[in-house]
C-alpha cells in the first residue's frame, strides 16, 4: 500500500492555497495524492465484488471513479467551457477502453496463457458503446448538413439524443442487474493471494468507497485547475490536455481497479469497470450534462463533437469490440489497444495549439 503517500492530500490543499501560481508543484502533490486514494477505491471496490458479484461491484466503481468526472464537468458547464467539457468526456470514453483495459490485459496476462471472461456481458457492453458513437454522429452529421440552415433544430435533437441515451442506460441497469444478471456475475475465484482474506462488510466498503471518491473528487479538481496552464507551457494544445491528460488523471480510480483486479484473474470485474465505465460516460453522464447546461451555464450545450473527438471514439470503439468479443484475453491483445491509444495521442499531440486533427 502507498499510504504514506497521504500526506500529499493536505501538501495540494495548502499549495492551491498559497502558492497557486506554481502549477508544475501543485500537479504533482495532487497527482501523487490521487494514487493512494485510488488504490483505498480498489480495494473497496473488490470487497464489495465479493459480496455483491463482479457486475454490480465494476458498476459502482464505475459510478463512484465517474462522480469526480461529473463534478468537475459541471464545474467547467457553469464556466461556459463546453470544449473542455466534450474533450474530457471523449478522453474519457476512450482512455478507459484502450488505455484501462489495454493495461489490465497486458498486467493480467504476464505469465499467463490466457484469461476468460463471459463474452455474451462484454459484447453487449460494446455493442452499447457501437450506440454511443452513432449518438455522436448523428447530431455532427446535422450540424454539417442542416446546421446553417436550422441552428434551433441542433439543441433539440441534441436534447431528444440525450433522452433516449439515458433511458437506454436504465434499461441496460435493468438488464446488467436484473434480468440478466448471471451475464455479469463472473468468477469470484482470487488468484496471487497467500491467505483468504475477509471481506469486509457492504456498509463498511460503501463507505470507504464514497470517502474516496469525494477525496479523489476534491484533489481531482486542484490537479485540472493546474494541469491545464501547466500543459499549455510546454505548447499542448486544449484538445489534447481535455482527451488525455485530463481523462488519464481523472479516472485513476478507475485504472487501479481494473488493473488490480485483473492481475488477480477477475477479468470479469476489470472489464466491468473500464468497458462499463465508458458506457457509463456515453449514456449517463453525457446526456446528464447536455440536460443540465440548460438550467447551469450561459448557453447550452449540444452534442457536436469535433470530428477528430468522433473518430477516435469510433475506432477505439471498433477495436473494443474485436477484442472483447470472444470472451478471452492476453498480454498482446492489451498491448493491442495500448498501441493504438498511443497513436491517437500522437496524432492529437502533434496539433499543439489547433483544433482537434
């Protein structure tokens, strides 16, 4: 455990505090703070797996790694920041099917032949994803052809968009949950562990799982305040601080879990939480903020994403479901997607300072 590392949660405060002009050394007290968060986020995570099964244990880590998101996303709304909100929901979206289950993949599969999971939960997982990124589309395809013409017509269909996404979100709850449950219960089955350990209470690991994610959510918060002018130092561009530094930093809940969990051969509950994650981003927390800025902001937002945003949701996508689809994995298949998250944030990385490519 990196506990000690702790002591950099107060270290972050006191430097946004006074010394907020020194962004380089408040990035890296609240980066290395977020760490040991994020591990006490694991761990409560795979208790409550335990107890709960792999689905409903990925989903709430989903939901709690998405809150600090969430809150950070409204932050930016009320500021009129709608580029950086649409960056860091596309980075979101992508770091967490190619970079979270990229390196879950690669860690879980060093020396192993293979691991399993039930393919018929993660190809209906991607198939939500393949969904999402017609729901972003659509509305650029609008914008394009009839956007000049009709400019009203864009902020309703981006709405109505937003409406059917959510209540296909609550139908996938019902289905993950309910219905099908047995789709998404996995293998409790712990490898690489000396002694059997005791799984904590569901109120205990609750409870260290919201105190987490509101610490994460507040330290989060003071890294993106700082990384963005620390970023535009060295000449990166507002699109690729929003797609991948942001969305690397703010879903390290995320990552830790995933990898954890998949270096103990519970490839269930990693795929649960990236692959469900992202979905979680595109049907729940995207259309929540295209609702919200109507009340929150100075003007709406709409779902037009740039075209470089939509392309690399959709190949990012494309590969997901490949590899995801026959319900196994391996170290190559992880560097698979690694590489190809490495290439998109080479082709965003060389457009310092212009639109997304």
């Amino acid at each position: 455990m990196l506990n000690w590392l702790l002591i950099f949660v107060p270290i972050a405060v006191a430097l946004e505090h006074f010394a907020p002009q020194r962004y380089l050394l408040v990035f890296l007290a609240s980066a290395l703070a977020i760490l040991p968060l994020a591990g006490w986020m694991s761990r409560a995570t795979e208790h409550l797996a335990e107890k709960t099964g792999e689905g409903v244990g990925g989903l709430l880590n989903a939901t709690f790694g998405n809150a600090a998101e969430l809150i950070i996303a409204l932050a930016a709304l009320r500021a009129g920041l709608h580029d950086v909100v649409k960056a860091s929901l596309a980075g979101s979206i992508v770091g967490n099917i190619l970079l979270v289950l990229g390196a879950s993949m690669f860690a879980g599969g060093l020396g192993r032949s293979e691991q399993h999971f039930n393919e018929s939960g993660a190809r209906s997982q991607a198939t939500l994803l393949t969904l999402a990124a017609i729901a972003l589309i659509i509305p650029a395809v609008y914008s394009k052809l009839l956007g000049v013409n009709f400019p009203e017509g864009l902020g309703s269909l981006s709405v109505s968009i937003a409406v059917v996404l959510l209540v296909v979100y609550a139908l996938f709850l019902v289905f993950s949950l309910v219905t099908h449950r047995t789709l998404f219960m996995g293998s409790l089955e712990i490898e690489d562990q000396k002694e059997p350990s005791i799984p904590w209470p569901v109120s205990k690991a609750v409870l260290i799982l919201g105190a987490s994610t509101a610490a994460i959510a507040w330290v989060s918060e003071i890294l993106v305040g700082a990384i963005e002018p620390t970023a535009h130092d060295f000449g990166l561009s507002n699109t690729f601080v929003g797609v991948f530094i942001v969305a690397i930093l703010g879903n390290a809940a995320e990552h830790a879990s995933a990898v954890s969990a998949a270096m103990k051969n519970r490839m269930d509950l990693s795929l649960s939480i990236a692959i469900g994650s992202s979905v979680q981003v595109a049907l729940f927390v995207a259309p929540v903020l295209v609702l919200a800025s109507l009340l929150v902001g100075p003007k709406p937002m709409n779902l037009v994403f740039s075209g470089g945003l939509i392309l690399a949701v959709l190949l990012s996508v494309l590969i997901t479901g490949q590899v995801a689809g026959d319900g196994r994995s391996d170290w190559l298949k992880g560097v698979q997607l690694l590489a190809v998250y490495l290439i998109l944030g080479l082709a965003f990385f060389f457009v310092p300072g212009a639109p997304a490519p």
